[in-house]
C-alpha cells in the first residue's frame, strides 16, 4: 500500500508492520524496498512524498522489485491524469 502526498520536496518513508516479523526482518524489508525506490528515484516527479506500509511480509527479492516498478510506474500515469 503506497499514498503519495504533495511536499516541498521528494521524500520517501516506508513504514512495516511488527506482524511481519522481528526488528531484523522488519529492517529488511525496508531496506530493500528503499534500494528499489533509489533504483527508480529520478522517475518520480519533484514535489512527492511517497509513504509505503508493508502489511505483512511479502514474496521474495525479485517479486518485491516487480511490486516497486508498478507502484512507480502506476504514480506517474496517475500524476499525468
């Protein structure tokens, strides 16, 4: 789940839900989806604060990137609208 909320300036928090595991695993999941998000950085328009929650832990490397590519992809077609 993603909002996008207009900011002075282009940010990004992730937030994840202590019901995907503990602090490390929590950790890592953001991590990873902030490597994802710096990947695509230059995509986004200036102006952005970008909240992602991670409800529960998700599938594996490579299906987390795919999730990030559309969430990013699904904003610009959006913010185009």
């Amino acid at each position: 789940m993603a909002s996008f909320l207009p900011s002075s300036e282009k940010k990004m928090a992730v937030i994840v839900s202590k019901k995907t595991g503990n602090a490390v695993v929590r950790n890592y999941e953001k991590r990873i989806v902030r490597i994802f998000l710096r990947e695509y950085w230059e995509l986004l328009p200036d102006g952005l604060f970008i909240l992602i929650r991670i409800p529960k832990r998700t599938g594996d490397f490579l299906e987390k990137k795919k999730d990030v590519w559309h969430l990013i992809k699904r904003t610009k077609e959006s913010l185009l609208k």
